[in-house]
C-alpha cells in the first residue's frame, strides 16, 4: 500500500502499561510511519488489569506530537470494560472527523469497533493485526463463543489480516473461519528496531548476566530459571539474573527469590518505561532466556512473540523452550538452546554457554546474524507493500 506525506493514519490498540516509548507493535508501527505521513492518530484503551485505567487519543502532525486527550478513569467487570472501548473509540473518531487513508486495529474488537467509519467511507483501507490469538481466549464458554464470533467478522470485514505465524491461519480454521471469505493473510512478525539498538563487544557485556524482559505471568515461565539458578550458582558463582517488568506474578516471583536465598544473584528492575533503557540493559547481558510453559492455553504457540527476536537483536543467545515456532528457527541457526522445560534441562543449557567461551562467542555471531532477518522497519515495509 502506497501512503503519502498527505496520509492520515488511525492505529487502535491495547496496553496492559502505558508507555509512550515502548517497543510494541502498535508503537514500532506508529515510529514507522511519524516520518512518512501527514498525521496519525493514535488510540490506546487498557486490558481490565491495567493500573491505568484510562483511554486516550494521541495525534501526531509532521512527525510531532500536537495533542492528546484522555478519558476519566473506568471501572467495572472485564466484559463492561470492552463494551466501553467501542464507545471510546465512537467518541474519539467523530470528535476527530477525519478520513484515513489507512486504519490499523490490534485486535478483532478494535477491528469490528471501527467497522462503521469503514461503511461510511471514513476509512478507505483497513488492516485487522492480530498479535496474539489462542482458540481458549476466555474458560467461560459462552465468552469464548462471543470472542470467536467477533474475531470472525473482524476476519472477513477487514482489507488485509496481518498475522504474526501462520499457526493462526491454522488455528481460525479450526474455529470456523472460512477463508474464502476472509480477508488476505500477509505474515508480519514480531521483530527488532535495529537502528536504534547498540550492541556491543563481547569484552562490553557482563558475561555472567542472564536476562528476562516481560510481563510477569506464570505462564512466562520466569519461575523456571529462578528454580534452576541454585544449581547453576554452584557451577558458576558469578551468575545474576536480571528481570525485566511487572505484572500479576511479581510478588511470587520475589517470594521464591527470597525462599531460594538467592537474592544476591536475582535483580529485579521493574517496569522499564523507555523501551530504549531495556535495549541498552539486554546488550549488556550475555544470554536471553523464554522458558515458555508449553500448556494448551498458552497463546505464545499461536503467535510469534517479540522477546526472542529483542534478545537476538540485542546480540544475545536465547536459551528457549519448544513452545513458539521461532524456537525451531533459532535452534536450527545455532542461535541459541531449545530446553525442556524443567529446572535440569535449563541449567544444563545456561552452564554450558556461560561456561564455554569459545560455543558462546559462535552462538552470539549467529544470533546477531539471525536478528538481521527481524528487522523491525523492514518487516513492515514489507506488510505495508503487500496489503493492496
């Protein structure tokens, strides 16, 4: 899709923490696009769980932020919650009355929301981006039901579905989707802005740091390393282990650190606001570790999450399990470990690149070299010009 420096551009998306400098999707998408369109509007709504309860619209005219405008914190259940974001967006768009030459939605809801402003000729191309996707959104059945319904009309309403693996193309199949009706899939997966990450030499890093950055849930697996760091502190005294965020799992995560009596090797560094900060912290480290649990609702199976291509883009060997398709990829490019998840399978892993100079220097040269393939600015270039 060809876009001006006259374009107007309407991206809607979700977050769990605010963070004007974050390094999501949604965020990469609109850095992409500051320079080479008139404006962008920029619509966030936060998940029920986020601290930040307000919505809000941010527009951006020649690159520059010009305004933005935020609603009065909502309250409620989950449910009442998405109901209110369609109606925020409603407000936002016709307070903004503009024609987009390009809409992008993360998400089915933010897609079928807009769905109107598309009838009445307000949006003239639009992009429904699914970043995650699992086939048990929601336990609740008749939730789940209504997730799927929403998610299939997003699916044959929308331009263009950008995808971040094609088990999801799968998995919609196997959910109803028809995709003779459905839109196009033109696959955008998750990478790293390598223009604005600094890796360093090897004689710069702290070759004993392993690091995580994430949102702290259990299904992240975080748990894992620090059940196997014992162990590996005996084989090698030097170790830290570096933990990048917050989230709901948090407070366990410290309760076992301290259970563990392995505070002097964990450090905790919270929410990193400044996506950049988190770059810098990761290119110093040595390894990136994502011991996904490989449990049936695990959305990561169906998606291409962005931590491992953060590590590789940074120069960091991913110590991984075989739960996302990349997981194969990194393994088969001696980029990193695959690891069972189990607290020997990921020490073994780790002591034997902490340890081995001579595999660690090989496995980050091949990192650094797969991370060439995820250039984040380069992957939607790529998506932009083949949604037609």
């Amino acid at each position: 899709m060809k876009l001006s420096k006259n374009s107007n551009v309407l991206i809607i998306s979700h977050f769990s923490k605010r963070a004007m400098e974050g390094g999501g999707p949604p965020q990469e998408i609109r850095d992409y696009l500051l320079p080479k369109v008139k404006r962008i509007y920029y619509i966030e709504h936060p998940f029920p769980y986020s601290k930040d309860h307000r919505s809000s619209m941010t527009t951006y005219e020649d690159g520059i932020l010009r305004k933005q405008i935020f609603t009065p914190e909502i309250f409620g259940p989950e449910a009442l919650f998405y109901i209110f974001d369609t109606l925020i967006t409603f407000y936002f768009l016709i307070k903004a009355w503009v024609r987009f030459d390009l809409c992008i939605a993360l998400d089915n809801l933010n897609t079928v929301s807009v769905l109107p402003f598309k009838k009445l000729g307000l949006i003239k191309k639009l992009v429904f981006y699914t970043i995650d996707y699992t086939p048990l959104r929601f336990k609740n059945k008749i939730l789940n039901n209504i997730y799927h319904l929403i998610d299939r009309v997003a699916c044959y309403n929308a331009d263009a579905i950008w995808i971040l693996s094609n088990r999801m193309i799968t998995a919609r199949k196997q959910n109803g989707v028809d995709t003779k009706r459905s839109a196009k899939n033109i696959t955008l997966p998750m990478g790293a802005n390598l223009s604005r990450i600094n890796v360093l030499p090897i004689e710069k890093t702290n070759r004993y740091d392993i690091v995580f950055a994430g949102i702290l849930l259990e299904k992240q697996g975080v748990q894992l390393i620090l059940d196997s760091l014992p162990m590996i502190i005996l084989k090698i005294p030097k170790v830290r282990f570096i933990i990048i965020g917050q989230g709901e799992y948090e407070q366990t995560l410290k309760d076992l650190t301290i259970s563990l009596k392995i505070n002097n090797h964990v450090i905790f560094e919270g929410f990193v606001k400044n996506h950049k900060d988190v770059e810098n912290i990761l290119a110093r480290s040595a390894i990136g570790v994502a011991p996904y649990i490989p449990s049936p609702d695990n959305y990561t199976f169906y998606t291409d999450p962005g931590k491992p291509k953060l590590y590789l883009g940074c120069g960091l060997p991913v110590v991984i399990t075989d739960v996302p398709a990349i997981a194969r990829v990194i393994k088969s490019q001696k980029a990193g470990i695959i690891a069972d998840y189990a607290a020997e399978s990921f020490t073994k892993a780790l002591v034997e690149l902490l340890s081995n100079d001579a595999l660690y220097k090989t496995y980050r040269e091949n990192a650094i070299k797969l991370s060439k393939t995820y250039n984040t600015n380069t992957l939607i270039a790529e998506a932009l010009d083949k949604t037609n």
